[in-house]
C-alpha cells in the first residue's frame, strides 16, 4: 500500500553551490510507493490523486531525504572521543588495537550492529564505510545494513606495510581477498563493494598496484581512500614515495585516480593536485569534526565548484555521528575561511552532495520521483533551545538553521527506508 505523508517537504531540483537556496523547494506531501518516491507536491492533490494510500501526518517537521555519510569507519565506533593525539598517533595508540579487536568475527558482528543503531538513529539513512583489514569485518557489515535493508557502501581496509602485526595483509591476498568479497557482496540488494586501500603510508607501491588492476577489472566499483589529511602524514608520503610528484600522484601511478575514486580528507592540495582532481572528476569528502577533533586543518569548500564534494562523520577519527552537528562543523570550518554556507548548500552536502560522491545522487539522497524511498522526519524544535530560537523564524532556512547548528538525534523523529517506517 502506498504511503502519502505529510510535513514539510525538502526536494532539490539543482546544485545551491550553484543556484544558490533556489535549488530547494518545499512541498506539502510525498507519496511512497514499493520502496520509492511515487510523487511530491500539495496535500491536495496527492490526496486526491493517491486516495487509498494511508495517511501520516507529521504537522511542521520537516521531511527530507535521509543523511548519506561519505566516509566512515564503524570499526571505530568504539573509540569515538578518545582524547588528543595527532592523526599517526592516534591511529597507533587507539585505532590499531581497536581494529585488531575485529578478528574475532563474533565482535565485528557485535560492533556492527551497535554501529547501525547509531547512525540509523542520528537519520543517516547511507553510509560509505570503511572495514579493517579481515574479511569478516565486511561481512559482518553488509549482514547488518542488509538486514536493515539500506543502502550502503564499504570494503577491506588493505595495509601492507607500517602497520601492527596481525594488521598487516599482502598485496596479493589484498588483491585476493578484495575480489572475493567484491563477488560475494557488490550489487546484491542495495549493496556497494568498495575498493579501499587505506592510504599511501600503509601500503606499499605493490599493494597500490594490486588495488588499480582490481578496480581495472571492476571499473563499476567506487575506490575510497585518504588524501591529504595531515602536513607530517604529507612529509611522509613524501619520503615513502620519493619518485611520486605528489600525494595525489601516488595514487594516480598505480590506477586509483578517475572518476568513481572517492579521498577522504583531501585539505592540503596543491593548485596542481586540485586541478588533477577535477580532470579526473574524482570526489572528496569533507569530514569537518574530524578535521578539528584531530586538528587537521581547515577544507577549502571552494572546490566544490570543481568537484563532487560529499560530506561525512569520519568516525571515531570524527567527533559524532550526526550529520547534523557535521554540518554545523562544516559551516564553522567555512567561516574560519572566510566562506559561508548557506543552509540550503549544508543540507545539500549532507543528503545529495554525499550521494553524487558516491555516485548514487539517482537513486538517494533526494526525495526525487523513481528515487529510493529513504527518508528522515525531523522536528525543527526539537529542544528548548531550539524550538525558542526558530520561533521568529521566517522562511524555511532560518526554521532549519537552528536545527543544523544544536540539533543531534532528538531531532530525528522518524526514518523511513526504502517506504517504510523503520523507526
Ligand atoms: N588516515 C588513515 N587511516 C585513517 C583513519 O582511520 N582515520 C583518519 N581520520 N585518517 C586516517
Ligand atoms: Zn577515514
């Protein structure tokens, strides 16, 4: 049976990085039929168009298209918060030792399960995950995302090399094991295999080429890794790589810069890296409470004129797994740069933003007609200190703001996944 909901509903016919907040509009109603959008437009007419569907009215929340988090790793879930380290450090004292936890698959299960909830109750409807580097891990992702029914993304983390004992594949059963899991879990139901070697220092040229002929051999696949993320992981790469002409260039020499390859991070590009990027219509991801959480650096949201620019937690290197306090770190991080966003181009980012750097903007990320079904309802006075501030709000985006810049998971009145009501 289809469901015709009420509140107010966000749709963008265009990109508010370049139509600015004309990109968005606001209907009435939404109809959701067999797991996808059947139609948008007035109470009215969807009521008399569609009289048998069943009837939810969610009064003033705002219904949008669910939150898509381009860059994640749910094995860190359980470290999130963990207290002041640069990004090496961090990933040797708390990092390492945690994904080493994930060879026992029971645990992996465990984590993913807890990982889902979470961000399932934050309104992230999609996420583009990374696993750590034993297969099970990605089963144990994709057994839980399935089961939810979601759209999602992720694979193998690979490192080869100047990573702990236990932590540590090869380039061939990097290869071996990549493929494997790509035949078992890409394109069953909604779910993506993802090729993803972690990042330069960890793998050695061998490892980075055996990812390229993978992805050669499988050019349907997304290709997620780091770029960029720290001056001193920068000086390194340098030192690894001495032949390299840049970061960016390690990856380009071994296959893994065209379109469909998705860097995490990437803050400081050269003009030359930037300019690569945009040539190759790659994508990179912003993850704003990771930037400042591990003191990174500030994202120049300027290449989102040249780029597919998603936007993402980063967990646990991320500070939460709310999109909506993401966004509010990407609006700050923009201000310290002398940019800013508007409402519309944050919410953008969040929803078909991140989608289009998956290259999945058709099918989520937007409530579309033919678009997946996958929605957040969320209540725009969620808190006193919210609800107070819109009172005088006039307009949609001065009702959402204040949502963008307190709001967290009492905000999330309710998702829908693919039609239906999940919670
Ligand atoms: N660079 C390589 N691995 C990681 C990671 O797990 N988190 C972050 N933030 N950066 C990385
Ligand atoms: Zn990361």
């Amino acid at each position: 049976m289809a469901d015709l909901l009420l509140g107010q509903v966000l749709s963008f016919n265009g990109d508010p990085f370049g139509l600015g907040p004309k990109a968005a509009r606001v209907n009435e109603a939404v109809v959701v039929d067999q797991g996808r959008i059947a139609a948008v437009g007035s109470a009215a007419s969807l009521r008399a168009t569609f009289p048998q569907a069943r009837v939810t009215d969610y009064g003033q929340h705002l219904i949008s298209a669910g939150f898509v988090d381009a860059h994640v790793h749910y094995p860190q879930t359980a470290i999130i918060a963990s207290w002041g380290k640069r990004l090496i450090d961090w990933l040797n004292q708390y990092t390492f030792p945690e994904e080493m936890r994930f060879a026992d698959p029971a645990y992996a299960a465990e984590v993913a399960a807890r990982y889902f909830d979470l961000a399932l109750a934050h309104g992230t409807t999609s996420m583009c995950s990374y696993a750590t580097i034993h297969p099970a891990s990605v089963d144990a992702f994709f057994e839980q995302a399935q089961a939810r029914g979601l759209r999602a993304f992720a694979g193998k983390t690979c490192m080869d090399r100047n990573a702990p004992e236990g932590l540590r594949d090869t380039a061939q059963s990097a290869y071996d094991d990549s493929k494997a899991l790509l035949a078992k879990w890409h394109g069953r139901e909604r779910l993506s295999y993802v090729i993803t070697p972690r990042f330069s220092p960890t793998s050695t040229p061998e490892q980075l080429a055996a990812m390229g002929a993978l992805w050669a051999e499988n050019p349907d696949c997304l290709m997620q890794t780091h770029l960029s993320e720290q001056t001193d992981e920068i000086a390194w790469v340098k030192d690894l790589f001495p032949q390299s002409r840049d970061y960016l260039d390690t990856y380009e020499a071994h296959g893994l810069l065209r379109e469909g390859a998705v860097y995490g991070h990437a803050i400081h590009l050269t003009p030359h890296e930037k300019a690569r990027l945009a040539q190759a219509g790659a994508s990179v991801v912003h993850c704003p409470t990771s930037n400042t959480f591990i003191g990174s650096g500030l994202f120049d949201m300027g290449l989102a004129q040249s780029l597919r620019v998603g936007l993402a937690t980063d967990t646990g290197g991320g500070s939460s797994f709310s999109m909506l306090r993401t966004m509010a770190a990407s609006y700050e991080v923009a201000q310290l740069r002398g940019q800013a966003l508007h409402p519309s181009q944050l919410w953008w980012l969040a929803t078909q933003g991140s989608a289009r750097a998956l290259r999945a903007e058709h099918q989520i990320g937007n409530i579309a007609v033919g678009a997946e079904a996958d929605l957040v309802v969320v209540n725009l006075a969620s808190t006193p200190a919210i609800e107070q501030a819109t009172r005088r709000a006039e307009g949609i985006w001065q009702a959402v703001f204040p949502t963008i810049m307190l709001g967290d998971d009492r905000a999330i009145d309710a998702v829908w996944i693919a039609g239906r009501l999940l919670l």
